[in-house]
C-alpha cells in the first residue's frame, strides 16, 4: 500500500512539474506575430531592423525577405499587434497579419 501511495505521489510531482514547464512562456508575457510585408531589397530589410527593433516592448525579430515576412517577438504588456503593424506602415510598407495568424 505504501508502494501504491508513494508512486501516486510522485505521479502527481512529475504532473505538476510538467504543467508548470508548459506555461513558462505564457508567464513571461511574450508573444509571437508574423506579418506579411511588402519588402523588396536588402536596404527594406535594414530599415525595418533598424527602426522596428527599438519600438517599446520588441525582445527579438526575424525578417525573411524570401518570403517577405517578419516575425516579431514582444512583451505584450508594453505593445500590441496592432502597434507594431503601425510601425511598420510608418516606414512605407503594406504590412497584414501572417495567413496562419489570421482570424477567421
């Protein structure tokens, strides 16, 4: 009987261990978003670098000019989507929500 009790207990541990391991990004207050950029050249990907980066709340950024989109990883506690899809109109460029991201 004691065997039975000190697995379920362990059970239990591991669960809650593993529960917590789920949420850590959600704690942290960061979130993910992909636009689709209207981006042609080198000298788009460097403008948008240079001044996207420096806007309040952004923690990193991935730009592929391929496929003419940025992703842009931010702390939502001190900027929204829609700021950043702001930002980036700022600069000149038609900017939209990621196909994958869109809401239906």
């Amino acid at each position: 009987m004691r065997i039975l009790l000190i697995t379920l207990v362990l059970m239990l541990g591991i669960g809650t261990t593993m529960e917590a391991q789920d949420k850590k990004p959600v704690k942290n207050g960061k979130e993910i978003v992909t636009f689709d950029v209207s981006m042609t050249c080198e000298n788009c990907v460097k403008k948008i670098e240079k001044n996207i980066a420096f806007e309040k709340g952004v923690t990193d950024m991935k730009i592929d000019l391929e496929n003419k989109t940025v992703q842009i990883e931010f702390k939502s506690a001190q900027t929204t989507v829609e700021k950043l899809q702001a930002a980036i109109e700022k600069l000149g460029y038609e900017v939209k929500l990621h196909n994958s991201e869109q809401k239906k």
